[in-house]
C-alpha cells in the first residue's frame, strides 16, 4: 500500500498545489471553530487525516494556515526585503558621503524620497503573502495516493 498525499489545490493549476505528507504539520481552522489548531500528520488514508490530536475528515476543514508550506510566500519575502535594503543603504551611503564631505549629516530631498519610497514599497509587499487556504469555489482539498501523484506530475 502507497502512502497518500493531501493536497490543496487552487483552481486547475496543477504548478501553484500544495503537497503535505504524513509527518507534516498541519494549521488548520475547523469547521465551528473560531481558531486554528496546529498538529502533525500522522496518516493519510482515502477519506480522513489521521493527525496526532485529532481525526479529521476533509469536509471539517475550514482553512488551512499556509504560511509556512507556500514557497511563494518565501518569493515575497524576499521580494519585500530587497527594497527595503536598498532604501536603507542608498540613506546610511548619502548620509555616511556627507558627513565625509561636509562634516555633517546632511540629506538631499531627492534621496529622502527615494529612500522612503523603497522601503515604503517593500513594507507594502509585506502583507502580500499567502495566509490561508480557504477550501470553498475554486479551492479543492483532495487526497491522492502516491501513484496518482507521481502519474499526474510526470504528464
């Protein structure tokens, strides 16, 4: 017997799923719940997640939490971080020229708008990122067996 796969699944884009495995940890909001609970996958079988606190069927999930499992998430990170860095050291560089050059600290309004517009752009990237995984329209939450899986991928 294969081991199974849960995947969640937005839409028919097979390149954006997201694949947890038995050992995994799951944050999940169940249905009649008003707060996500974090647990490890334990077993995956056709119908039910078997998870160390709690079985599960599929139709008692509300959400899963995704934060930690989306490589995208990882994508906007980084994406967020670059212009933030960028602004910091286009001011520490005028700042640290002009107290060589002058004596002081001295900014010119060019390079304050410049600077605050490039850590403004990267603190907006910031909440950009992939929250949760609502299973409802186009969202589906599946479990696939090991074969499948593999059939699907190399397709």
């Amino acid at each position: 017997m294969g081991q199974n796969y849960l995947i969640l699944q937005r839409g028919a884009n097979q390149k954006t799923r997201l694949v947890y495995e038995e050992g995994d940890q799951l944050v999940y909001l169940q249905k009649g719940l008003d707060y996500y609970i974090q647990d490890k996958i334990r077993e995956i079988r056709s119908d039910i997640l078997v998870l160390e606190e709690n079985v599960l069927q599929l139709g008692q999930i509300e959400a899963i939490d995704i934060r930690e499992k989306d490589e995208r998430n990882r994508t906007l990170g980084n994406l967020s971080l670059l212009p933030m860095a960028a602004g910091t050291m286009l001011l520490l560089a005028s700042g640290i020229n002009s107290l060589y050059a002058d004596g002081k600290i001295e900014y010119s309004s060019g390079t304050l708008i410049t600077g605050g517009a490039l850590i403004g752009a990267g603190l907006i990237l910031q909440p950009l990122r992939y929250k949760r995984f609502r299973i409802k329209g186009r969202n589906k939450i599946q479990i696939i067996p090991l074969e499948d899986l593999e059939e699907s991928e190399g397709t």
